[in-house]
C-alpha cells in the first residue's frame, strides 16, 4: 500500500508542477493579444505570427493543464450526487469513472491522433496562415500531452480509490485525499 500511495502523490506532484508551468501561458496570452489589439488599433498594422501565437499559447495551455484540473476536480461532475457522497462512494466513483470512461477516452485520443501528430512532424506543418508561425507539429503534439496527462491522473485517481477503500488514505498527504463536503 505505501508503494500505491507513493506513486499516487509522483503522478499528483507532477501533474501539479506540469499545471503550474503551463497556468502561465495565459500570461503570456493576454500580453500577446494585448500586443496584437495595440498593433491593430494604434499602429493599423499587425502581424500574423502573434495572432497564430495566442492561439496556439491557448492550446498548450489548456491541454497541459488538463492532468492537473482532473487532480483539483476542475472539470465537469454532477456535484449534486458527488460533493455529498462519503469518501468511499467518491472512491467507487473515481475508480468506475478512470477506468471505463477517462482511460479509454485517452486510449482513442491516442489511437486516432499519433497518426495526425506524426503527419505533421514529417512535414514539419508550420501555420494555414501565410506569414504564421512555423511548428504547429509541435502544438499537434499537446494532443499526446493532453491524453498523457489525463490518462496518468486518472491512474492516480484509481489508486487513490483503492487506498481508501482498504483504509489507508492516510499514506497520502491531506491536499491529495477527499475533502469533506463543507
């Protein structure tokens, strides 16, 4: 069981790290489409480039972040049936929901896009846009990161269900247990 919990809190830390990085990409964003709306409105000119940046700074940002709001319960649940369940139904819940709904999604994710993704890296795919950005094989990429990220947090979602179901949630650092309903 404490090997259970170690790798419960490698996959969590690292999704968490991966989230933190990529959270400042919508920094980035907003200064970038700050630039473009300046350049545009100010200086009547603009650049293509920064408008495929912000763009695509979006995607890397939202398909990076993915692993870590399955990690916070950022994404979409009936809470009216979830937020009030006990720590075991939650547990039940997350281990049903990982392995027949989030691990094959991220199996077809994988399945149906390795081929796109490495499409566009034997071409070296750069921007539709004439003047854009080179190495959009790169942002294609994210939809690899975006199933990795998804499908490991939901791996430490099921491990996470078996340590409390057999009473061991204590191995696990309080930020990573279930929280009681306030």
């Amino acid at each position: 069981m404490p090997l259970l919990a170690l790798i419960v809190r490698i996959i969590s830390r690292f999704n968490i790290i991966i989230g933190h990085m990529f959270s400042w990409f919508s920094l980035g964003i907003v200064l970038v489409c700050f630039t473009v709306v300046v350049l545009r409105y100010a200086f009547s000119t603009g650049a293509i480039w920064l408008q495929d940046l912000y763009v695509w700074l979006n995607a890397m940002m939202f398909m990076g972040i993915a692993g870590f709001a399955l990690f916070n319960n950022s994404h979409v649940r009936v809470d009216i049936f979830y937020r009030p369940a006990s720590r075991r139904h939650k547990a039940w819940v997350d281990m049903f929901g990982g392995l027949f709904f989030v691990g094959p999604f991220a199996w077809v994710l994988t399945y149906w896009s390795l081929p796109y993704v490495q499409r566009s890296w034997r071409f070296l795919e750069g921007s539709a846009n004439f003047g854009g950005m080179p190495g959009l094989y790169i942002i294609k990429s994210f939809i690899l990161v975006f199933a990795f990220v998804v499908a490991l947090q939901a791996l430490a979602m099921f491990l996470r269900g078996i340590l409390v179901l057999a009473n061991k949630e204590e191995l696990l650092p309080e930020e990573y247990r279930y929280q009681e309903d306030k």
